[in-house]
C-alpha cells in the first residue's frame, strides 16, 4: 500500500471515499472537487507527481476505508481511561446518554431537532474552552448551497443550526485551522470526525488545536442532487437554487412530519416554496435517492469518536412534540460538565435514558448501516473486488427478504444518478420520475412481502 496510485484506484474507483477532505489536508498536490454527480472527491493537481513512502502512508492513514486504525481503536484511546465511562458495543463509550432539547434562548425553535448542536457550541465558546467554532453554514460561492466556515462569535454559531443534506469538506477550514493558532472545536458527521481523529494521528498541529468534535448521526449522506431534485419537484429549476431548509418544522404535525423550504427563480422572479417533505418523491431515507455510496460501508452509526452525539428522537414518545428532541450521547468530560450545568441551571430539558432507548432511535439505522453491510461486503467479496477492512466481517448470512431489500437499494443507489444525468441533458425532470419511479415501486413491494411474510409467521408461530 506504499504507492498511491494504488490506494487511490481501490478508495476512489472503487466508491469508498467519503469526500470529508482529509487527503487535500495531508498532501498540498490534491484538491477536493465536485464532480458531475454532485458528490465530493480528491483529484490530483499533478497526475505525474511522485509521492514519497513517507506521503504515501499519511494518505493511507489517514483514509477511514485504508487506514490501519478503525473507529474502535481510536475511541478506546480517546475514552477508555474516562472516569466512570461506560461501554456499549453499538453506541461505543458514554459518561451519559439523554433525550432532550434545549430551553434556552432561540435554540431549539433554529434547530432542527432539539438545538444541542449550536447551544454545546456556545457554551464552548462562552466558557472560554474554544477560540473558534467550525460548523456548516451557507456558501459564499455561487456554485454550491453550503461549506464549512470558522466563526468566533455566537452570530456565526447560530448561522450553523439546523441539518443539512447537502455534500461539503472540510480540508480548507483545517488548513486554516493549521495556520491559525487557536483552539477549534467541529461538527460533523461519522465519516468526517473519524477521518479528522486519523488526521490528528499523523499531524500534532491538528491533535493539538482541535479540542472538541460534536458528532452527529446521518442515516447517510447525500450528493448536491438531492436538494437540486426537491427544488426541480417545486418549480425550481436546476442552477435557479438559491437557499433550501431541509428540516422546517410544522405546527400542529409530529417531528417527524416535517417540510421543506426553498428559496429561488422561478420564470426569472424569487419565490419561497413550502411543501411536506412526505409529498416528494425521494423522501424515503430507506430508498436512499442521491445516496454517496461509501456511506454503505462504514458500520459507525453513532459517531463513536465523537466528543458529543446527536442525533433525532426518533421515538414515538418524543416525536409527538412538533418542536424536536435530541438524542444525547456525552463523552467528554468537559461537555458532560456543561450539560449537567445546562440541567441544573434549567436551559435544558432532558430524560436521562438506557442504552435501548438510545438504539431504538436509530433501530432501522443499525440495521442496515450496521449489521446488514456484512452482506453488501459478501457481494463485493464474491465478485472478487478489493473491500476495506471493516469491524463486521463479509457475511451473507441475513434473512432473504433484508437480502432483497439491500439489492434494491443497491440498484437505486447506482441507477438514480445516472437517470438524473439524463434528465437534466433533456431538461425533463418527467424523463427522471418515470425511470426511478418503477425502482421506488419495486422497493416498496419488497416490504409489503415482508410483511406479508412476517404476518404468516405471526399466525403459525403465535409467541406464548
């Protein structure tokens, strides 16, 4: 794995990059570009560049899908020696786990959920922990919707609140970050905090300045297409985007029933769009329309190298509150120390909660992400293709039917991209919803047969 060309074909060709950044930050001759499919990649300034052993390796450790640490590795060093740390071998070390939302000021009506994110991130700041606070917040550039940026001050915190299905990196703010004397403190998600603590393995700068990561969990991510094909649904053709809130929460609906809300040209005149995200095609997450492909091939669901996890309450008794709850997982010494000051204090409102209540949020996320990408690693396996080391072994042992659901979300990852290449060189969003639209629909007859099947069981098999 010393030559670079070779980890390059088998991370990149192979669709195992993340697109997080980490390569433009360990070497200066690669740059991150989006390609054709709106997806995030490193390209190499100089094809004819000669990488030293040494380059070499820091680009193969500090790739998740080559490097020789894995996500367990990382966090037994950062957590173990915690005081009265806890372990769970789906959510990963924990001091405290809760489901909650903040009281606090503006917090959680900006959020897009419970406002953990923005509120741990001025806390941070207020407490003097951190100089500087480095989330995702709207782009400068007229070419994409959204970046990283680096702020020291509440304003530019809060311009980060609220999720974002929508690609960014982050190797220009930690390039900054290595400039610029400080202490940093990231949101990000799985993939993209993992990568950062490879970084910091190889780079002391990095290890030395970045003092919090804020970890969020993402069912997976997704190209700039997604929002593009939301907006082309409303009326809102492709390039004419200009802003898009993915999460906007409705009065008198669920959590879990949310809308969106775009802004852009319409016949050359700005409009703003609301529509109930349940009324477009490509709201289902389980289809996964837009999907990166290496998020099928890392089994973090809870970003276990994560000072903080959030993530939704996805619970039946919690989504009933319109406004959102999160769940939290703490562990950090520092962040626990602000939430436990955030309850007493009154700024937060939170249960305390067991490891099942924390899994059971995320149940469907584990499932696939987790315990079922040992199938998705047989198939590669099987075709003789170069798979990354993973904490689940290639296996195809799953029941038959999850092994037809994971081949049609397979096929819809792969097809959709493609048939949304076409539609927009016809400039018919129509060319696209009837070639996806029989691959949805094949989707959704695998689950009726799964219920089907489940049904029938339940009659010959009555539990006791």
């Amino acid at each position: 794995m010393s030559d670079f060309k070779d980890i390059y074909n088998k991370v990149v060709r192979n669709k195992y990059d993340f697109g997080t950044g980490s390569w433009a930050v360990v070497n200066k001759n690669i740059e991150m570009r989006l390609d054709k499919y709106g997806e995030y990649h490193p390209y190499q300034k100089n094809n004819d560049y000669q990488y030293s052993e040494n380059e070499a390796n820091n680009l193969k450790e500090s790739c998740l899908s080559t490097s020789d640490l894995n996500e367990s590795d990382i966090s037994k060093r950062l957590y173990s020696q915690v005081p009265k740390i806890k372990y769970n071998k789906d959510l990963g070390y924990y001091s405290g786990l809760y489901v909650g939302h903040v009281v606090e000021g503006d917090y959680r009506k900006n959020g897009s959920s419970g406002g953990f994110g923005t509120w741990i991130l001025s806390q941070l700041l207020k407490n003097d922990e951190i100089d500087f606070a480095i989330n995702v917040t709207g782009s400068k550039d007229n070419e994409k919707l959204f970046e990283y940026s680096i702020s020291d001050n509440l304003k530019g915190i809060k311009n980060g609140a609220k999720t974002k299905y929508y690609p960014v990196e982050f190797s220009k703010v930690i390039n900054v970050l290595k400039e610029n004397p400080g202490r940093y403190a990231i949101v990000g998600l799985p993939s993209f905090i993992m990568e950062l603590r490879l970084l910091a393995t190889i780079d002391p700068v990095i290890k030395e300045r970045l003092k919090y990561t804020i970890g969020l969990v993402c069912g997976h991510q997704k190209s700039t297409k997604f929002a593009e094909f939301l907006a082309w649904q409303c009326g809102i053709k492709p390039g004419n985007l200009e802003k898009i809130n993915f999460r906007k929460k409705q009065d008198n609906y669920p959590a879990d029933r949310y809308a969106i809300e775009i802004t852009g040209k319409v016949d050359g005149k700005e409009q703003t769009i609301i529509r109930e995200m349940k009324d477009l095609l490509g709201n289902d997450w389980g289809q996964g329309f837009f999907k990166v492909r290496a998020s099928d091939f890392t089994d973090d669901v809870m970003n276990e190298t994560a000072d903080v996890t959030l993530g939704d309450a996805w619970l039946p008794e919690y989504t009933k509150d319109n406004k959102g709850n999160n769940i939290v997982i703490v562990r950090n010494p520092v962040i626990q120390k602000i939430i436990n000051n955030g309850i007493r204090n009154d700024k937060l409102t939170v249960d305390s909660v067991d490891e099942n209540t924390i899994y059971r949020s995320q149940a469907s996320h584990f499932k696939h992400t987790k315990y079922e990408m040992a199938y998705r690693l047989f198939k590669k396996q099987k075709n003789n293709e170069w798979i990354p080391k993973k904490r689940i072994e290639p296996s195809s042992n799953i029941p038959w039917i999850r092994k037809k659901v994971q081949d049609q979300r397979e096929k819809i990852c792969l097809e959709v991209p493609e048939y949304y290449q076409e539609a927009l060189s016809k400039d018919d969003i129509d060319y696209f919803i009837n070639k996806v639209k029989p691959l949805s629909k094949k989707y959704k007859n695998i689950y009726l047969l799964k219920r089907i099947i489940s049904k029938i069981k339940r009659t010959l098999y009555p539990s006791k």
